[in-house]
C-alpha cells in the first residue's frame, strides 16, 4: 500500500482547517467548499484504505520524532481492521455534518471558524484512530479536547454555552492527568511507546504494573468517553449547536475513549481488579443515565443522557473482555446516533423549541418534518435494539458478552491469550446491561410519542408551554409550508444515515465478515440473549404507551391550556425530580471541588489585596514621606545648613560628654 494514501486522511482535513481559519474572514464564501471537500475527501481515502488492506491484514510503519533518553517518540502508523472500520464512521459522520451544517448555520457570521474547528476535530480522531504511537495518538486525544471547547462555546453570548463549554474543558482534564501519567508507566515498563510494542509486552507479561496503568488510563477514558464519575460534561455540552452534537456522540471525542481501551485490551486483561472497577463504572453510567434520560424534557439531553448510556454498554462489553461486540455497539451506535442528533436539528429548527411537551401541544409536527418523523422512529427502533435493526445485533453481542463472561466463559475476542475476566464483572454487566434495555425502550418511546403524537391544542398553548419549559417559541411554524420547511442539505443526510442504520446490523448474521475484519469470533448472540433484550424492548415500550395513555388521560381532565403531562413522571414517581437534575453529581461536585475551590480563591484574594499589598503599599509609603522630609531638609540656604551642621556638631559634643 502506498503510505502517502493514509497520510493524507488525517492531513486533508488539517489542512482544509487551516485553509478555513485564514481565509474565513476575506473570502467567506471559500467557507463551505473548504470545509466540505478535504473532509469528503478523507472519507474517500479512508474507504480506499480499507480495501486496500483488506480482512485480516495489518500495516506498520513509523519514522523516530526525536529521542527521549527512554522510549522514543515516533511518528508511526498502525493499521489494521480495527482502525479502518473505525476511519470509515469517521469519514462518513463527518462529511454528512459539515454538509448538514452548511444549512443549519448558514446565517451564522461565525460559520467559517465553525467549519475549520469541525475540520481540525476530525483530523485530530483521524490521528488518534491511525496513530501507531501513544504520544502521537495522545496529541490528537487532546486537540479533540480544545476543539470541543471552542465547539460547545459556539453560541458564547449565552451563559449556557460559555458554562457548558469550560465545563466539558474542565472535567475531560480531569481526567487527562491521570491518563497522561498511564501513558507514561506503560511506555516505561514496555520500553516503547509505539502501540505494537506495548501489546506484544502485554501479551508476554512483561509489563510490571498492569492494575496502575489499566486504572490510570481508565481515568482519561472516563473523561472523554463521558463514564461515571465523569459523564456530567455531556448532557450540559448540548448547549452547543446540533451538528457538533452529532459529531461529538456519534464519531469523535466520546468514542476516542471506549476505541482506546479496545486497542489496548490486552493490557486491561492483565489486571482483574481493572475490569470489575470498569464494570461497576459502565453499569452506573448505564442505569443512571437512562433514568435520567427517562425524566428530561429537552430532546437534545434525552440524546445525550442516551449517548451515556450506550457508552456504557461499550464499556460493559470491554468489562466482559470482548473487544469484538464493543467495536461493533460503537460503529452502529455512531451511525443511528449521528441520525438521531441530526434529526433532532431538524426537528428543533421547525419547532423553535428544544422542549418535547412543547411540541407535544403543536398541531401536525410531524406532517411539517415527514423525513425527520421518520428518520427519528428509525433511529429510536435501533436505539431500543428491535430485530433487524443495527442496534439489535449490537446490544445482543454485548448481552451474549456479558452471559459468558458471567459463566466464566469469556470470549477474549480480537484481544490475545484468554484472560481471568471476573465473573462478576460479567454478572454485574449483563444485570445491568438487561434493565437499561427496558429503561432504553421507555424513554425511546416516551419521546417518540410525547413529541409527535401529543395531545394537540392551540398554538398560543405550544407557546406557552415553550415558554414554561425555557425553550424558545415562535409561532411562524404554522404557517410554514411543510414541502419547504427545512433545505435539502438538512434532509438528505436523514437517509444517508437510515440506510446502514437499517442495514448495518445485519452483517452480525454473518460469522465471517465483520470478525475477520476484526481478528476474532462469531458475533451472533445466543437464543437466551435475544429472546431476554428483546422481550425487555418490547415490555419497555409497552409501559412507556401505558404510562402515554395514563397521562393523556389525565391531560384531558386538566384545565385546557395547561402543560401536557409526563408520562416520564408517572414512571418514575418520586424519583423523577432526582433524575430530571441527574441525581445530584453536579451538586456534589460543586460542594466537594467548586465551592471549596472558589473559597481558597477567595482567600488568595483577601491574601494579596488586604496583607501582601498592604506591605507593598507601606514600604512606597515609607519611601514617599522619607523623600518629603528630605524634600523639606534641602532648602537652598547656605545660612541653614551651616546652623544645620553647628547643631549637629554641638550635639555630638554633648552626648560625648554625657557619655563619658
């Protein structure tokens, strides 16, 4: 293969960036065809790249950066099945939003320095997903990092998305520090930082502080990929506009993490106690957003709290030791997930709200966005994991994962020698991985129904139930003609994300495609794992339209013109209010870090003004009246200074005579 072709991929968008950022503000209208084309282009090349290296291939190359006095630095290229797959739902997401931007944002003044960011955010996970080094690959993990700063923070005149945006800078940091000091213990007991170095030491046991490295870098992973204790970033980053959204939960940032831990799975293997402290992670980060998602009403922060929780699903399955099902839940999660936030912008552009009870109370949503309706009930089949769609097949490989691993079965797949994965990581997974299926089919279906099959009333009632939610309003949506509401740049990438949505899932049929590609097993889940999900889908659709009904019901006996009912407070009851402000964790931090933080800033403060300029202001002042005394000594009058010197001297005789 000739190396320029993988190269270019991450360089392409670079450089479109770059391209961007200095022409934006003299030639915008080069804006668009430099953000669209040296992306297209990359997805191009990554789809070239990957027939040319074919199943069951890999390809190494580096050059040495610059000696360390340790492990070198290199500028290395690590390909194989893994990194391609991952390439292509880079490429394609990626492309589909800077084309979908260039209508959503097509009034922003700010739009060209939106589209060279996107651009240098997809180069920066390009170079994390082909870097053959973890230095290398850590210089893109933190680019991601500053690009979804100034991202989120798009819309900086509102608070929300100046907070939201040092937020998610913040709390990824956090987590950065202990994965940086993780990279450095694992570079210095495998005696290299390229990544086939550290997996063949790892696979002959040559690393001497496993359970250290696999937790410190757990800490970065928890970061981006938004586990718990960590999470909180990403349902407060929906301040930020829809297409970064999409291409933040489905292809870049959050993946990073869960692509990380599965390349460096064999290292994780080493260390029992790594996986269990991963499986009680994901399952917390599963149960617990999903109740959360279950209780929002912004349609942007159930997604979000959706994104959590199938990150986690991810992370359960690398619990379980299969690399194989947690590689394949994120390429079908990264494809209906970019089809749900996209969608979603539609929806929110028509409806000039974010609230789902305000759109619940607008009359014939739906027949005002017909490809968003549908394109969203595919998205949310899939998200529910319902035959034969993608999500199905994923989340059933990571429930049959999760079985085996529970019965001391564990696949190992794609990861080196077998591993002692716990039995209790598997049992922790799969108990939690079963119920977040029905909480996942619950709130899947209370949005789809709140949102387009509400009660209909007068739009002066939409409005005020907008403006009761916080979301803004306006009522030119009805008058809106539905054939022209939204341009084609906005609906035709619907599709283009359906079709693998439909589609993609139904190569788990297959026992010799996506796992050759992946060096491991058959993916197909067993009877007992199909027969558990999807019943547990079905049961949770079937309580999300009780509880659809109930509150219907009591909607119509309420006073017209009141907010609609929750079908989500009828299910979650008392705990409701918990979930709908995730249980606290922003408030403990702010107890725990913030306050304490801003107290000692405080402190510092009263410290430097009151005390250590107080001496600074007193020694000037001091020097200030010396000099007027002396001002005032130096008269200019030679009788003066010579009584002056005659009493001085008389003085001096005096006390000499005192003295002795």
């Amino acid at each position: 293969m000739n190396l320029a072709l993988p190269l270019l991929v991450p360089a392409l968008p670079a450089l479109g960036a770059a391209a961007g950022l200095a022409t934006g503000k003299k030639y915008p209208g080069l804006a668009r065809p430099l953000a669209v084309l040296p992306v297209a282009a990359s997805a191009v090349l990554a789809v070239v790249v990957a027939l040319q290296l074919g199943t069951g291939q890999s390809l190494d190359a580096a050059t040495r950066l610059t000696p360390t006095g340790g492990p070198d630095i290199s500028l290395a290229l690590h390909l194989d099945g893994f990194s391609v797959l991952i390439s292509l739902l880079v490429g394609l997401v990626a492309t589909l939003v800077q084309i979908y931007s260039t209508a959503y944002l097509k009034d922003d003044p700010r739009y060209p320095s939106y589209a060279a960011l996107v651009s240098l955010f997809t180069a920066a996970m390009f170079l994390v997903v082909y870097s053959g080094d973890l230095i290398v690959l850590l210089v893109g993990w933190e680019i991601m990092g500053i690009c979804s700063y100034f991202l989120i923070g798009h819309h900086w005149e509102t608070e929300d998305a100046r907070s939201a945006s040092l937020k998610a800078f913040l709390v990824t940091k956090l987590g950065d520090v202990p994965f940086l000091f993780g990279i450095f213990v694992l570079g210095a007991d495998a005696g290299s930082f390229r990544i086939t170095d550290v997996l063949a030491a790892a696979t002959e046991g040559r690393l001497g502080h496993p359970t250290l490295i696999a937790l410190l870098l757990l800490g970065g992973v928890a970061g981006k990929s938004a586990q718990f204790p960590l999470h909180t970033w990403l349902p407060d980053a929906m301040a930020g506009p829809t297409p970064v959204s999409a291409l933040i939960h489905a292809a870049t940032m959050v993946a990073a993490g869960i692509y990380l831990v599965a390349r460096l799975m064999p290292v994780f293997l080493l260390s029992s106690a790594a996986l269990v402290v991963l499986a009680v992670m994901a399952a917390v980060t599963m149960i617990g957003s999903a109740l959360c998602a279950l209780a929002q009403d912004d349609l942007k922060r159930v997604l979000a709290y959706s994104t959590v929780g199938q990150l986690g699903y991810m992370a359960g399955a690398l619990a379980s030791g299969d690399r194989d099902s947690a590689v394949f839940y994120l390429v079908g999660h990264g494809v209906f997930k970019a089809l749900l936030f996209l969608t979603a912008g539609v929806v929110i552009h028509a409806a000039h709200t974010n609230s789902i009870s305000a759109m619940s109370r607008m009359p014939d949503l739906r027949k005002r966005v017909p490809d968003a309706y549908w394109a969203m009930g595919i998205g949310l089949v899939a998200l529910m994991g319902l035959p034969p769609f993608t999500g199905f097949f994923s989340k059933e490989s990571v429930l049959t994962a999760a079985e085996h691993a529970a019965h001391g079965e564990a696949l190992t797949r794609g990861a080196g020698p077998a591993s002692a994965v716990p039995e209790a990581a598997g049992w922790i997974v799969l108990v939690a991985a079963c119920l977040t299926a029905l909480l996942t089919a619950a709130y899947s279906t209370r949005l789809w129904l709140v949102a387009f099959h509400g009660r209909a009333a007068a739009a002066p009632a939409a409005g005020a139930a907008a403006a009761e939610a916080g979301a803004p309003y306006s009522p030119e949506i009805d008058e809106a003609d539905p054939a022209t509401a939204e341009p084609p740049a906005m609906r035709w990438p619907l599709w283009v994300l359906a079709v693998p949505t439909m589609a993609f899932g139904l190569l788990g049929l297959r026992d010799n495609w996506l796992p050759s590609l992946l060096d491991g097993g058959s993916l197909r889940p067993t009877l007992a794992t199909t027969v558990t999900g999807t019943g547990l889908a079905l049961a949770g659709i079937l309580i999300a339209y009780a509880a659809w009904r109930a509150a219907g019901a009591r909607q119509a006996a309420a006073t017209a013109g009141t907010a609609p009912a929750d079908p989500g407070r009828l299910l979650l009851g008392p705990v409701h209010r918990f979930a709908q402000h995730g249980f606290g964790v922003d408030r403990l931090y702010s107890a725990l870090f913030v306050r304490p933080t801003a107290a000692a800033a405080r402190l510092v403060t009263f410290l430097d003004r009151e005390v250590v300029e107080t001496y600074v202001r007193g020694a000037g002042n001091g020097a200030n009246a010396l000099g007027w005394l002396v001002r005032r000594a130096q008269t200019g009058n030679a009788q003066s200074y010579l009584s002056a010197l005659l009493a001085g001297a008389v003085l001096l005789a005096v006390l000499v005579a005192v003295g002795t």
